[in-house]
C-alpha cells in the first residue's frame, strides 16, 4: 500500500467518523468523496477503481441525484475506506 493510500484511508476515517449520523451508504460515500484528500482527484479514483470518470465526477457533484448502483457505491466506499459494507 502506497503513502498516498494509506494518508486516504486515515483521513476517510476521520471523515468516516463524522458521518455516523448519515442515514445511507451512498450518503457517506458521498461524503467521503466530498472531503477526500485534495491530492487524490477524481481521475485517480476512476483509474484505480476502474469506474468511469464521467460516473464519478457525477457522483461527486450530485450524490443522491445520481444514478448509481449498490455495486458502483461499493467499490467507491471500498477505495476510499479500504473497508466494504457491512
């Protein structure tokens, strides 16, 4: 695991912790993306995720108004948490 991974996973968590009161995973997910580390763009984590680029940047920008399924969610709140649902 990379420097820059392992800087993402501990500021998600810190991030993590404040969305406790979240009422769904694509709100938190949203969230995380929102408050990623400025260094980690939307182009990495559709390069590392394999999601497209244009599916995340819509995610980022409309979070619940965006179309997205369980399994795109996923594998975003797994990359920027480096844990899956629970």
């Amino acid at each position: 695991m990379g420097i820059q991974q392992k800087n993402l996973q501990s500021s998600q968590e810190d991030s993590h912790m404040a969305t406790k009161k979240a009422k769904s995973a694509r709100e938190v997910t949203h969230h995380l993306l929102r408050n990623r580390p400025a260094t980690t763009t939307l182009k990495d984590i559709a390069e590392k995720t394999g999601l497209s680029e244009s599916w995340v940047n819509s995610f980022h920008i409309r979070g619940d108004k965006c179309s997205a399924s369980v399994d795109k969610v996923e594998i975003l709140y797994h990359f920027l948490t480096g844990k899956t649902f629970v």
